[in-house]
C-alpha cells in the first residue's frame, strides 16, 4: 500500500531550463519534520501503508529536515522515495545518509540531466560536474538507495555527441551499480 503525499512545493534552485524556477523562483515551502512524521504515522497506523512516495519537487533540499524525518519513520516498515539533487545529497553526512536507509529509504529521483559538463554549465545546475554523479552513483549504492538518474540526450550544441556521451555515461553507471535506474529523455524545443 503506497501513498503519494506532497511535504513541500517548489525548490531552493533556479536551474535555467526547469519548469519550478519559473513557477516558484527559487522559493520552497516546507511542512516542518514533525508534521510529515505525523502523517506517515498515521497512514502506517490507520490504513496499513507500507510505502510512500513523496512527490515534492526537491524532497531532499534540506538535510536537518530529512535526517529528522527519517529518525522519525524509523521502524515503520516503509519504504520511502522522492526527488532530490546529487550535489546536494553529496555533502550529507553519513550519519544522515545512515538514517535514511535505516528509515527505509530505497530510491532517489536525480536529475543527472547530461554526461557534457558544457551542458550542465549551461543549465545553471548549481556546479554540478559529471563526476558528481558517478560518486553519488556509488554513495547510494554504499547505502543500499537505488539512485534513479534521468538524462536529456541530444542538447542542441552538439546532439550527437551529446547522445554518445551521454549512453556512456549510463552504461558507466550501470556498470558501477546494476541497481542504478536509468531515463532517458530526448530533447525537443
């Protein structure tokens, strides 16, 4: 039984091609840490959830919020998802990174959005590098989270290169862990 629950709307980054930046401008509104425990409870209690996805735009833009979260689900049972960005999640602690998956954490949604750093650059990631995403590729799996990478092939400078680059990066990270999940995107004006 998997529940859908939205604990904040927009997101802290204003990268140049999303869709949030322009709806929210770099504005995120958060239900406080104890309120989303509250609700997990209670689907857990009153109507046997045993997952949940959290649908936010950037569920993980605060790590404090998060790791108090995920103490606060711990020994539920359920398994949890949302969306968050690799730069970000990478300068966790471990301690949080051990209590997310202790709370039952098992993927992460993470916009990878190109193996070209240009690209990225161009996009405004927030300094996001390539490498980044390798190491976060092997940080989740050290954690047993299944990191969920989705990527926009065939950016307008150079889309074919941008296509090579990019499946090999993918095949990069599944040969780095099996486990990771791969999307693909084409990219349309």
């Amino acid at each position: 039984r998997t529940y859908s629950h939205h604990s904040s709307v927009g997101c802290p980054y204003v990268c140049d091609f999303c869709a949030v930046t322009t709806a929210y401008r770099g504005r995120w509104l958060a239900d406080p840490a104890q309120s989303v425990i509250d609700r997990v409870r209670h689907l857990r209690t009153h109507h046997g959830a045993d997952g949940m996805e959290f649908h936010d735009n950037n569920f993980f833009a605060a790590e404090t919020r998060v790791r108090q979260i995920s103490e606060g689900i711990e020994g539920l049972g359920i398994r949890w998802w949302g969306e968050g960005r690799i730069d970000t999640m990478l300068r966790w602690s471990d301690a949080t990174w051990r209590a997310m998956a202790r709370s039952g954490l098992s993927m992460v949604f993470y916009g990878a959005e190109s193996a070209d750093q240009d690209t990225l650059d161009a996009m405004n990631k927030g300094g996001l590098k390539v490498q980044d995403t390798l190491e976060l590729n092997h940080l989740a799996a050290s954690h047993g989270v299944i990191p969920e990478f989705s990527f926009v092939m065939g950016n307008p400078s150079d889309p074919e290169g941008d296509i090579d680059r990019t499946l090999a990066l993918a095949r990069r990270l599944k040969d780095q862990n099996p486990h990771c999940e791969i999307i693909l995107y084409l990219y349309s004006p």
